[in-house]
C-alpha cells in the first residue's frame, strides 16, 4: 500500500497503488517461478534494473534476466469510480477506484535467453502466476506479444539478449476521509443580551 | 622498467584520500553492497574544472579528477555475481565515483579517474 497524504483541509488519502519497490518485489519471485528459478531471494539470475549505486554487469556466459517495471499512460486509467462508503463514524469516506497500467519489460541476457523468454511468456498463461498476481490486485493484459531476440555487442563479445514486454492492470482502490462538522453552536442576542445559546451535535 | 611509485608516493606531491570500497552480492534482484574504508595515498589532480550544469531542476555541478596512487583502485568488477561497484574515493569532503582505471602495475602505480558525486 502506498504512502498516506493529509491534503490542507485535514482530508487524508490512503491509497492501494502499488509503490516501485513493491511491485519489483512482487515480480521478482514471480518471474523467477516462471523460468524455474528455484531460490528467488539467494538468486542473481533475476535483477532489478536501476541499481541506485551501480552493480557489476553480467558475464557472457551467465543467463541473467533484468526486471524493469514503469507505469503505462493508457486510456482506461483516465476512469474513476466514485461511491460514498456507509458510515461508521461521523467522518465522511469516499473509495475511488481505478485501473493503473503497468509495462513489465523483461530484459534477458545469456546463452539460452530466447528459451527463458519464452518460458515466461508460458508462464504469464499458467493459473498459477495469474492467481498470484491477482493477490496483488495485479491482472496481465493477455496479449503478450512475442519475445524479440537482439543480440548485443559488449566488449567484443555478442551476448545473447531478449526483450519481452507486457502490460499488466493494478486495481487501485483508493479511500479519502473527509472531516464532517460534528457540532454547531447557535447564540441569538437581543438588546437585552443573550437569548438563546444551544449546540446542535451530530448523531 | 622503471617505477613511478616513488613519484606518486612523493611526499611533496602527494596526499591522502579516503577509498569506499564496496563488496556485495544479489539479494531478492537487488544488489546489496557492503563498503570497507580503506586509507589512500597519491597524487590527485583535476583534469578540468567545475562544470555547472543550470537545468529547470535546479544546479547540477559535475567535476573530474584524477588520482594516481601506487595502491589499486578498483573499477566495477564480478565474478559469478560476486564483485563490487567500483571505488568511491573521497576527497576534501567530496565523493568521486571511480569510471576508468589504467593499471599502469608495471610502472608502480593505477590512475583512476573519477566523477563528482553530489552537488553542492
């Protein structure tokens, strides 16, 4: 779940978008299920792209699969659903929901990349992987297009590389508390002072 | 072939830096790195000046140096996904991200040259 905001008029935000961290977390062991990686957290096989400090590349001869995740502008994410949720208090919640988009880019290098790649992309069709994926409110759009092998010269030595790309749906439900008034106090004056003073509280 | 150590290790030319050097390995997909200090000796020299880069962001100064030093200065370096980023070496209160290093060991000496790493 993301972060909370409290916005100036005391409203507060709390929203179920998944953060970077959480969906590199999410993807990672998944993608290591789907090309038979066993040990996903021990494992280098599987990388997250942008190391903040840098990381040592890949020898030729590793198969090593680079894990990149970036929200997607799509139309569908334009869309919000707005309902009030009953009352148990005397403050007000909305839920907003909506779709996020999200391109899954999987980068791999190695001598049997193309075979990993398409290992994955079965893996996307299994139960399996949908239904985790799910659990994260996560939902592959499944029209996955075929992996794109381009090898790559570094250093001298063409590696094996293979991309494949597919876009996957998050629900987001997001919730915002607004402050209601809980009282209201009423004062009539007249020439001769105060005639009425009486507080109307909410129930 | 003649050494240069001595030159580097000159005392009149020479000056202590700070080496960061890290060691890591993958955790989770996540490079996990684990940095050692290590005292530095040698000559250090800027190849150019302080560039200021004025973007909408805000000012971004970069700046080179170069550092020559009879001990080694690491550039990124792994094997079988175990390694280290390369050094960051510190300077007068400034990082410098290690990008090139010419390992002149036969002359007695690696020449590292390396990038600014934070902003004024």
């Amino acid at each position: 779940m993301g972060a909370s905001i409290t916005y100036p008029d005391g409203s507060v935000l709390t929203s179920s978008a998944l953060t970077i961290a959480q969906i590199n977390a999410i993807m990672q062991p998944l993608t290591c299920g789907m090309i038979g990686v066993a040990n996903p957290m021990t494992t280098s096989q599987v990388r997250i792209e942008w190391p903040t400090v840098g990381a040592p590349f890949q020898e030729v001869t590793e198969d090593i699969c680079y894990l990149r995740c970036v929200p997607k502008d799509d139309p569908y994410d334009k869309i919000r659903d707005v309902f009030n949720l009953p009352l148990n208090d005397t403050d007000l919640n909305e839920q907003w929901n909506y779709t996020r988009t999200w391109s899954i880019r999987w980068c791999f290098y190695g001598p049997n990349s193309t075979d990993l790649a398409r290992a994955l992309r079965s893996g996307l069709y299994q139960d399996y992987f949908v239904a985790a994926l799910a659990l994260s409110q996560l939902f592959p759009v499944s029209d996955f297009p075929q992996e794109v092998r381009a090898p790559e010269l570094i250093d001298g030595q063409w590696f094996e590389r293979v991309d494949l790309e597919v876009e996957m749906y998050e629900f987001v439900t997001e919730n915002i508390g607004r402050q209601t008034i809980l009282s209201v106090e009423t004062l009539l004056e007249g020439n001769g002072g105060v005639l009425a003073d009486f507080t109307v509280t909410a129930s | 072939m003649i050494s240069v150590a001595e030159v580097v290790n000159e005392p009149d030319l020479a000056q202590a830096f700070t080496i960061l050097r890290s060691t890591g390995t993958w955790l989770n997909g996540v490079w996990q790195s684990v940095t050692a200090t290590v005292q530095g000796y040698g000559v250090i020299a800027e190849p150019s000046g302080r560039d200021l880069d004025m973007v909408p962001e805000g000012d971004v100064v970069k700046g080179m140096m170069i550092f020559w030093s009879s001990q080694i200065i690491y550039g990124t370096h792994a094997t079988a996904g175990v390694g280290g980023s390369s050094d960051i070496l510190v300077w007068r209160g400034e990082n410098y991200r290690v990008l090139s290093v010419k390992q002149y060991v036969d002359y007695g000496y690696w020449r590292a040259m390396a990038t600014r790493m934070k902003a004024d």
